[in-house]
C-alpha cells in the first residue's frame, strides 16, 4: 500500500462508562476489544499489531495481559500513556503501523479503572515527620507551591484556560460556560453508554457547589471506569472484505499529534489552545474537510471552560465569536454543529485511557448511522478532539465509506 | 519559598532568561523551550501587572485553606507568573480580569527549627 492511502475503522465498540465493583482493569479492556472484534467481523487472529492505552497502569503492560485473554498470537504489542490523548495515541500507534506497512490490521484499546479517585492533581497528605526547609526541585522550593503559588489542580487550571477567554473576548462569562454543562448533561440523556443521564437547569448547573470558578460541580467531569477499542484495517485489505464490511467501514481521513510549541504563556500555565489549533488546521488539511462540512464532533471537554474555548480552537464557531454561538444554540445536538452529543467527558464520563478511542467510536457510530435515540440524522463526516495537559492533542476526522 | 522570589527590603521575583532569544523562565532549564540556546542570565521582573485569569478554588488541595484566589499576571515590562490573589475577600466582585496587583510577601510556613518560608502574592494596586 501507498502511506497515502487512507486508514479505515472497521471495528469499534465501548464498554458503559460508569464504576465497576466487580470486574477488573483487563475485563473491560477485554470486553471493549472483544467487542470491536465482532463488530469488524475479525479476530485476534487478524491483527497484525495490537496498542493498549492506559495511563495510571502505563508500566503494568496491559496490553500484554489483554492478550492473554483474548488471544496470544504474538504480534507486537506497544503499551502506551500519553496523558488524556493516551487513546488517541494508542490508535495512531496502530495507524502509523499499518501506514509504514508493517501491518494489515490492528487493535487499538483504550482503558482506565479510576475508581472515585477524587480530584486529580492533589497534593499528597502532609508529613507528618519533623520538618526542616531545604530548597529542592528545579524551582528552589521549600514548601509545596500548590495553593500558595496558585493553584495547578485540573479545574482551576481549565478555569484558568477559560476566563482567560473571557478575558480576550466579549460575550463570555459564568452564564455561557454553565451553558456547555446545561447542553452536555441533557445531551448525554440520549446516550445508554454514559455514566451519567440526568438533565440539569442552568440555574441548577450555577447554583451547584462551586469547584474552582467558574466551573462548579456539574462543570466538571467525573473520574471513572470503562473502555473503547478500534480495529483499523489498511485500504489494500479493506478492499478484499466482505461488501458489508467495507459499506460499514469508517474512512479516517486525518489523525494528527501534536504537544504544544513554546509559547510564554506556558511557561506557567498549561497552554490548551495553540496546539489543539495548531492540531485542528492540519487535520483540515489533511482531510481536505472544512469545519463547515462537520455534521459532528466530540471535543474534549474536561470542564465547562475548556469547551468554549475549544469551539474557538477548533474554528467551530468565528473567531473570538464562542460565548455567543453557545448563546445561539450552535453547540446543541439540533444547532450548526452539534457538540458532544454523547454527553462528553461532563457526563460520559472520563475513563482517561478510554476517552481518546471512545470519542472514535461516538463519532464512527454517527457516521454509520447506527447511533439510536441519539443519532444525528445523515452525518457524513465527524470530528473527535482530546487533549492531556502537559500537553499533547489529538485530533481525527472520520468520514462515511462511501464503498 | 522558591529561588525565583529574592527577599529583603526590596522584594522582587527574577527569572532565567536566555541569551540567545530573551525567554524567560522561573526554572532550571537544561536548555531554553523557544530557541535551544543553552546560556542563560538572571533578569529582575517588574512587582506590578495586570490579571490575565483567575481562577476562586473552593475545593482545593488538601491542607491547602480555601477559597482562595488563584491568577495568572501579566507583569508589565514582560514576564508572566502565576501565584495568588492576596489581601482581598475571594469573591467574584473583587477580582476582575485586567486589574491592576502588585507583589505582596508573606509568611506560609515555619518548620521546626523556626526558619520561615515567605511566599509571595498580589494585591490589588488601588488597595
């Protein structure tokens, strides 16, 4: 095959996102990739490479113990983590393998088991032990910065990222970012996969505790258990499947990577935008789709904040123009370009290694038609949006077969 | 508390800033994140800015007293920092975006010997 053949999905699926008591890391891996298998009409004994994502067990080769219950063919296996674009990462891990024509086929899979972990980002309990100040660490620090130097705990950071929005934009405010939440919650209603279904007022949305402000409780996403898998196919081999599977498969007409350039913003504060920018304009490239043509998208939406702002970065909406786009309705499953329509990290819920495949298989869902209560009608083409801070971003766009 | 925050009668943050391309940086860098270049000089930063973004943590890190303001300052002259918003109630109606703050100092801890770490905030100009 020619690297400039497309990539296609031909195989998806995800577990509920929710927590599970009674089944382990590996099970929901498996039941995610089992899943994806059947769905593509392929088996283990297909997949030329197989790549697991999953961050808090990134050294505990998970791939290697998926395997062992799905099947030990020996292919190669990469265990990758990549903060939350380690989904993300993991599928193009599988996709630069079959572009380099090393392989056919593969599996990419995506995992988390966090449990009610709290919020993550928070300092460690204080010692308790006799303490004398030494300076340590790069910063020449004596005592803990978190708190003191501000605050570098996940919602306050992405409420910084979003009033700084307000801060370069008029029309944006408490009220717009509660908005995100409002249409992400009732959104995810529609969705049997999420970890939450309940529908909230945006006076509900307001008035629930405040986390870091802007974003309040309902702002912000929850942690949680679940996973998602892929199976990729190469043009060439697509070709000699089945009519049904080729009809069925999803065309992945951009996947790009970034980490963010320097800029001096960042230096102190996690710079979330140029990169998901810099992402977004190369994946339109690639494509050759405008944001006008989307009919979808799943962005990454960790708190209320970093949606708005990602309507910008993603060239949803005009620029500097998102607080009044949400005001008009566009984000919502019947406006311009409806976003998140499953719920969204907000209310899906957040299975960090899972996110980045998970937003594939929504958008790859919609794509075929297949999505039920929640389908969009007629998308042709969609686009999915993760970002880890520290920070990497991953974007793909998805289009109909077409075959 | 931190290296990047010089003491005495005139309290003042400095930086690493690079020879090649100016970048600043409150940490050790190995080399400069913009350009490369590997030397670096120490440069004064100006006490008085402007709040870029803030954040009102409610539910914050344990051990850490919340609510509290967190920020990002623009310093004029150059250099952004991020640290607290200090000597002011942490309600929305008193902290707004592009308000003038200059550096406040303070002590956050004493260890067990009675060294005290001194941290360092802004407060608003006008106050």
């Amino acid at each position: 095959m020619s690297n400039q053949d497309p990539v296609w999905i031909l195989g998806t699926s995800m577990t509920k996102f929710g927590r599970y008591t009674d089944k382990d890391l590996i099970d929901l891996a498996a039941e995610a990739s089992l899943g994806a298998l059947d769905d593509g009409g392929t088996t283990m004994a297909d997949m030329d490479v197989l790549a697991a994502g999953c961050l808090y067990e990134a050294n505990g080769g998970v791939g290697q113990h998926l395997q062992k219950q799905l099947g030990q063919t020996g292919i190669p296996v990469y265990n990758v983590a990549n903060a939350c674009a380690t989904g993300a990462t993991a599928v193009r891990t599988v996709m630069m393998a079959i572009k380099s024509g090393e392989a056919q086929m593969g599996l990419a899979v995506g995992v988390e088991q966090m449990g009610k972990m709290g919020m993550l980002g928070a300092d460690r309990a204080a010692r308790s032990d006799r303490q004398v100040f030494e300076r340590k660490g790069r910063f020449g620090s004596v005592v803990g910065v978190e708190g003191r130097l501000g605050t570098n705990m996940m919602p306050g950071v992405f409420a910084q990222a979003g009033m700084e929005y307000a801060y370069e934009n008029d029309g944006v405010g408490f009220e717009q970012f509660a908005k995100v939440a409002q249409k992400n919650h009732e959104h995810s209603t529609l969705n049997p996969l999420a970890q939450y279904r309940k529908a909230f007022t945006l006076d509900e949305v307001m008035s629930s505790e405040v986390i870091a402000y802007p974003n309040t409780l309902l702002m912000c996403c929850p942690t949680g258990d679940g996973s998602a898998a892929v199976v990729l196919v190469s043009d060439e081999k697509l070709k000699t499947l089945p009519r049904e599977q080729q009809r069925r498969a999803v065309k992945v007409s951009a996947s790009v990577l970034t980490s963010d350039p320097w800029t001096e913003g960042c230096q102190v504060q996690p710079d979330v935008n140029t990169l998901t920018r810099n992402a977004a304009d190369a994946a339109y490239e690639a494509s050759g789709v405008d944001p006008a043509d989307l009919d979808l998208v799943e962005l990454h939406d960790c708190f209320a904040t970093a949606e708005l702002r990602h309507y910008d970065n993603l060239r949803l909406c005009e620029p500097g123009g998102a607080g009044e786009w949400i005001d008009k309705g566009g984000p919502w499953r019947d406006g311009e370009i409806p976003v998140n329509v499953s719920g969204g990290l907000l209310s899906k819920g957040h299975p960090i290694g899972a996110t980045g495949v998970a937003n594939l298989f929504e958008v790859a869902t919609h794509v075929r038609g297949e999505a039920g209560d929640r389908q969009v009608p007629d998308t042709k083409v969609g686009l999915a949006h993760v970002i880890g801070l520290g920070s990497s971003c991953g974007v793909h766009i998805l289009e109909r077969s077409g075959l | 508390m931190v290296e990047y925050l010089k003491l005495g009668d005139d309290p003042h943050l400095v930086a690493y800033v690079c020879d090649a391309c100016g970048a600043c940086y409150f940490d050790r860098r190995n080399a400069c994140a913009a350009c490369g270049a590997r030397e670096f000089s120490t440069g004064r930063l100006a006490n008085t800015g402007s709040v870029r973004t803030f954040t009102i943590v409610h539910r914050a890190a344990r051990g850490v007293p919340a609510p509290y303001v967190s920020a990002v300052v623009d310093l004029d002259g150059g250099g952004r920092v991020k640290s607290n918003i200090i000597n002011i109630e942490p309600t929305p109606v008193n902290v707004s975006l592009g308000m003038r703050v200059r550096l406040a100092t303070y002590v956050t801890a004493t260890d067990d010997d009675g060294n005290e770490a001194v941290a360092f905030g802004y407060e608003p100009e006008a106050a």
